[in-house]
C-alpha cells in the first residue's frame, strides 16, 4: 500500500508542476499576442467629458458560498473500494488488507 500512496502523489506532484507550467507559458503568450495586436503609432483619442452629476457605485451580489467538500465517508468508502479490488486480484495478502482496512476505518 505505501508503494500505491508514492505512485498517487508523484502522479499529483507531476500534474500539478504541468498544470504550473503550463499556467506560464499561457500567460507569456498572451503578453506577446497583447503587445503584438497594438498599433505602433496610435492615434490621440480625446476623452469624453466629465459627467455632470456623480453616477452611484455599481451594486454586485454577494459571491456564492463555496461548495462543500466530499464527504469524508465517500472517500472512506473508495479507499474500501480499491483495497478490496486490489486483495480480490490477489495484490495484497489476507494481513495487509486487514492491516489496511484497519487504518482507513480507525481514520
């Protein structure tokens, strides 16, 4: 089981570093693009006139509560879910699966 936990955090670990890299390269491609789409030689614009009376702040609506997270009970039945597949393809012995089941139930 140790060796299932190092194979799903260095999957997350690597997908999160392409997830950061790929944030980056993203953002500097749309600096170039930004920067290449403006004219070199623009045009004054004027600016349009004070308004004569003060216009009221805009009203927003209050953002949406965050949704709740997973129930615990749900991940303690998948973690159930793949240690039983991994015993019933013959992975884990009779003793690691009961030493397992054992830690995901006292969590």
């Amino acid at each position: 089981m140790p060796g299932l936990i190092r194979g799903v955090a260095r999957t997350a670990v690597v997908a999160g570093t392409a997830s950061a890299v790929a944030g980056r390269v993203n953002h500097r491609q749309q600096e170039k693009w930004a920067a290449q789409s403006q004219p070199q030689y623009a045009e004054p614009q004027y600016a349009p006139p004070p308004p004569q009376y003060a216009e009221p702040a805009p009203v927003y609506a209050a953002p949406p509560a965050p949704a709740p997270a997973a129930a615990p009970e749900s991940d303690r039945m998948d973690q159930l879910r793949q240690l039983g597949e991994l015993h019933a393809q013959g992975i884990l012995t009779d003793e690691e699966f009961a030493a397992e089941k054992a830690k995901i139930l006292s969590s």
